[in-house]
C-alpha cells in the first residue's frame, strides 16, 4: 500500500479531480452512485489488520482498504453511540448538533437538520436504514428521511440477520432502477463480547467461559492483565465474526450488481477502553482508543491501496459522500470532503456532553470533557475540573506521557466549546431508556 498525507497529492487524485472541475458534477454523471455505509460499534482503529494489529482480525476489511483509501488518523467526535453517530449522520460536531445525555433525558438528532439520509432522499436515492440498538430508533430521530428503517433495541449476535435483510430487500426490489443509500450498524463487537461458536475460541483458548458480562465489568473483577486478555481475545473474536459477516455481504451485493456502481464506507461509533488508562468499556474518555477510529472508503475511481495520514474525523462523511454523488451541501456541515483540499492540521474536536463520566478515573460526577486533534499533537480540557493535558501522538501514540496543553490548542478546544448550537433535539425520558442504558453500563 502507497502512504500519502492528503489524497490529492496522488497523480490518480490529481487526475480525478481534474475531471471532476470539467463535468461540474459528481463523479458518476446522471448515473448515481449506491452508498454503503457501514458502522460497526465499539470497534477500534488499531484491532484491524489493516490498521496494524498482528492478529487476524479483518481479512475482509484489509482487502477493502487494499481497494481503496484507508484514512489512518480518524477521530471520532465523541466516545458513546448517540452523539457520534449523530455526528455521522449530519457532518456536525456535537456541541452543535446536541445529541447528547442531559439529566435523565436523552437527545437525540433533531430531525429539522438535514442529514445523510434527508440529503440523499432529495436526490432521489431510496434509502435503507438497518440499526441495532435501540439509542437509533425513531424515538430519537434517526430514522428521519429513511424510506425503510428496521432497528433491534439491542441488536447483539446479529450481524448475520442484519446482512440477510439487506440482501433479502434487494431480491424483494429487483429492477427498482433508484440509486441506493444503505446504512448498516452492527452491534456484535459491542459487549457483551459473545462471539458465536468457532469465532469464540479463534483467539480464546477457552472461549467465551469467564468473565464476558458487562456487570461484572462494571463490578471492576478485571482488573488483573489475564483477565483484562481475556476480554480482548473475545472482542477480538466479535471483530473476526462481524467481518465475516461482512465479507458475505460484500459477496451477496456483489452478486446483485449493487457494488458495479458503489461507494462504500466503513467506520465505527468509537472505540474501547482495556485499562490502557485504568478503565474498561466506553463514554468515559477521550483517549485514542475511545476516539480513534477507522475509515476505510472504497468504490470506483477512489485509488486502490492508498493510506492517508491526514487527520480526519466523523463529521468528514457526510461531506465526503456528498462530493462523491456531487451534491451541494447544506450551510453549516462542519466536516470537509476528504478527497478536495483541505488544512492539514484543521482542528478535530471531540466531546462527550454527558455528565456523570469523566476522564479522570478518580473523580467521578457530573465533569464535560473536550478535546481537539491538530497535526500530531492533541489536548483534553475537563471543563469541570479545570485539569488540561497535551499528548504528542507522533511520539506517543499510547497517551502515557502529559505535556503542559499548549495556548493555540487551548484556544482551539475553548473555540469548539463555544461554537453555538444550531440544533435543539427534544429530550426524552422514558424508564426502559433508563434500564436499558443502565443495562449498557452507561449510566
Ligand atoms: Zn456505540
């Protein structure tokens, strides 16, 4: 694979935009494009083969990115489900777009914002919404312009299903001649860490006998290295079973001609904690393996093999796709499209807006957290606590090491802090939101 920072420095970008400015328009003229864009929760950058890890975890993804660009420094804009795939839907950071916790009720995406699938729709795409976890749902605003939206509350164990209602939508819609928009989130890699049989012991020489639920996660009965390997061999497992899935997927689109004319994208919410800084599972940090997360994005005329070190973000997406079909995008979208010029070391913010989970494993209680990528190096600010640090990612890619937060970095996250919000989704409570965010370890 070839390593660029920034797409357009290669001679195939090069030649690709030089055709984009004489058609004035998308890449695929009057014949759109489909776009799969699928999001597989709780996954880290750094568990995939592609992306380093000396396990085989992903045979299917690293051939993908063996066809396309692989963006090697994604952040995600938050560590939890809701707000990142907020961020995903609407190319907007969270502080702007709100979803967020607040109390005892929960925001979601407030469906006056346009997003990926109210964009898409306008063009003229049929759009396919298949999610697995009930923070998706309609309740919060997810399933806003999507012409079919099947969601599951917790969708664990179900890569397989999710895969065959996807392919079984397209036998039912054979010769439908609209462009397609599928937008798949998979939830198996998400503890517990249950990997079906075979893929349970493929890293586990026991399998998934010990400790795999997430309240004796929560009960803090890990906190020795053999068990914290463990639950890192099983996770691995998901990850192996969910691009197996995948892998049938690719196969059964391509078997139905979806994939001739095809944009896909494969990302994650956020990643997860494994004591790298004293705790486990996820929303209560932003450290790199909560944040950094992978991006691999593929179809035809994006240059095969290519990892781009720029720094890149969740918010990038939908712009991204927007470029691609060649749509104007709304006012507002903060991402960038990653295959047009863009600065380098633009800040990329992320947040948690969640009181009650902090950064600092010690203080617990209602703190709000920020940071912001630039470059290399990357600052968090507790908000609450006044506590600020700098990590230079080039020299230390684990976050072990605190600098003092440099002024242009401060003044970049107390920038994003104050961007005003454009969105006010509505709060909701209900109390089986409450027992299943409990259940989740989230609150
Ligand atoms: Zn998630």
């Amino acid at each position: 694979m070839k390593i660029c920072s920034g797409f357009l420095k290669t001679k195939k970008a090069s030649v690709l935009m030089t055709a984009l400015m004489f058609m004035g328009c998308g890449i695929m003229g009057s014949s759109k494009p489909n776009i799969v864009l699928i999001i597989i929760d709780t996954l880290r950058a750094d568990h995939l083969g592609c992306y380093g890890y000396d396990r085989e975890t992903s045979p299917v993804l690293d051939s993908l990115a063996e066809e396309g660009v692989l963006f090697s420094r994604c952040q995600a804009q938050a560590p939890w489900t809701l707000p990142a795939h907020a961020t995903i839907w609407t190319g907007l950071t969270v502080v702007s777009h709100q979803a967020r916790r607040s109390g005892t009720d929960t925001h979601g995406v407030d469906i006056s914002l346009p997003s990926i699938a109210t964009i898409l729709k306008g063009e003229g795409y049929v759009t396919l919404g298949f999610v697995n976890i009930f923070l998706l749902n309609g309740d919060f605003g997810f399933d806003n312009g999507f012409d079919h939206y099947s969601w599951y509350p917790v969708g664990d164990g179900r890569a397989e299903e999710s895969v065959s209602e996807i392919l079984q939508w397209f036998d039912d819609n054979r010769g439908n001649p609209s462009p397609k928009l599928v937008v798949l989130h998979l939830y198996d890699v998400h503890s517990p860490y249950d990997p079906p049989a075979s893929f349970d012991s493929l890293f586990s020489p026991v399998g998934t006998r010990g400790v795999t639920d997430w309240d004796a996660l929560e009960g803090g009965i890990i906190h020795n290295r053999q068990d914290r390997d463990h639950l890192v061999n099983l996770y691995d497992g998901e990850i192996a079973w969910v691009d197996s899935q995948l892998g049938r997927l690719f196969a059964g689109l391509r078997e139905r001609g979806v994939t001739d004319n095809s944009l896909i994208i494969v990302t994650s919410d956020h990643g997860e904690e494994f004591l790298e800084h004293g705790r486990i599972g996820h929303g209560q940090s932003l450290y790199q393996e909560l944040i950094h997360v992978p991006l691999i994005i593929s179809g035809n005329d994006i240059p095969a093999g290519l990892i781009d070190t720029i720094t890149a973000g969740q918010f990038d997406i939908l712009p991204t796709i927007a470029g691609y079909v060649g749509v104007t995008l709304p006012e507002g979208v903060e991402g960038v499209d990653l295959f047009l010029p863009h600065d380098p070391d633009r800040p990329i913010p992320s947040s948690g807006l969640w009181p009650g989970k902090c950064f600092l494993n010690e203080i617990e209680g209602f703190e709000t957290i920020a940071s912001v990528l630039s470059g290399r190096m990357k600052g968090i600010v507790n908000f609450t606590t006044g506590y600020e640090i700098m990590h230079d990612l080039a020299k230390d890619p684990l976050e072990l090491y605190e600098l003092p937060l440099d002024t242009v970095l401060l003044r970049n996250i107390e920038t994003y802090w104050a961007t005003p919000p454009v969105a006010n989704p509505p709060g909701v409570f209900n109390e089986g939101i409450e027992e299943s965010l409990e259940g989740l370890g989230y609150i």
